[in-house]
C-alpha cells in the first residue's frame, strides 16, 4: 500500500478558503470510494494542511496521475488552491511497510 501526502501552505489570510476548498476535495474522493484524509498541523507555524490519499498499488497511482491531468474540473480546483497558497504543494509518496491495526 502507498500514500501520496500534498502539503499545502496558506497565503496569509487564506487558511478557512485553503481548508474549504481541501474538506471539498477530501469529501468528494471519499464519495468516490477513495481513501483519502485531510489534516492541519496544530503545533509550530501553523496554516499547513496535509491531503493524504491511499493506494494499493503504484498502478493505481499512475492511473489517477493520468485521469487528473484532463479533468477540467480537477485543473479548475488546482487553479483555486494556487490562488490561496504561499507555495506550490509538496508531495510525497511512502509505502506503508506496517500498517494500523484495523
């Protein structure tokens, strides 16, 4: 299993727009039966999110990269989090070698 982790910084003043347009994101992946989390960093400098989305597999993963890059309305969202952040989102990908216990 893997997981993608974008982190996301506000722009001054952007947080609550940042963290809506982020809920949406998470809330619509879910409804799509897709694991996905969203949450905030809650010690240090603050106005940093975190969507995290699982995978089973690295296919699986390359196959979303493919379906996002000519979903106008993902290219949409994207244009609207550029808009509040400080920075491009980091990403990252780690493959869970032990996961939670269920």
């Amino acid at each position: 299993m893997f997981i993608q982790r974008v982190v996301f910084q506000a722009a001054q003043g952007k947080a609550q727009e940042l963290r809506a347009l982020l809920e949406e994101r998470a809330k619509s992946a879910q409804s799509q039966g897709r694991a996905a989390a969203l949450s905030v960093q809650v010690f240090g400098a603050g106005g940093s999110y975190t969507l995290a989305l699982r995978y089973d597999t690295l296919a699986e993963l390359e196959e979303r990269r493919r379906s996002l890059a000519s979903d106008s309305g993902f290219q949409a969202w994207a244009a609207k989090v550029a808009a509040v952040t400080r920075q491009p989102a980091e990403s990252e990908l780690l493959e869970v070698l032990i996961p939670f216990p269920s």
